[in-house]
C-alpha cells in the first residue's frame, strides 16, 4: 500500500469513527498492529518451540 492509499484510508477510518484528527486513528492503528506483530511471534515461538 502505497502512502497516498495508506492517508486515504485512514482518512475514511476517521470520518467513519468520528474521531477529530487523523492521529488518533493512526495512534490506535499502530497499537492494533503492534498488538498483532507481539502475537503473531508468540504463536511462532510456541510453533517452534524456542
């Protein structure tokens, strides 16, 4: 996803939320995805047994 394409969704996200200002929404974005990258390791450690 190029940038353009990366400030036009999280400009629809917002409308979509109601949120005041796109950082907010690339705030919980970042989070979500953070969340998800610590997780996604967890299940590969258990996976490989390390």
């Amino acid at each position: 996803m190029t940038r353009c394409n990366q400030e036009i969704y999280l400009a629809n996200v917002q409308v979509q939320l109601g949120y005041a200002g796109s950082q907010i929404t690339m705030d919980l974005s970042i989070h979500i995805t953070d969340k998800r990258t610590r997780e996604t390791v967890d299940q590969l450690v258990k996976y490989l047994d390390i």
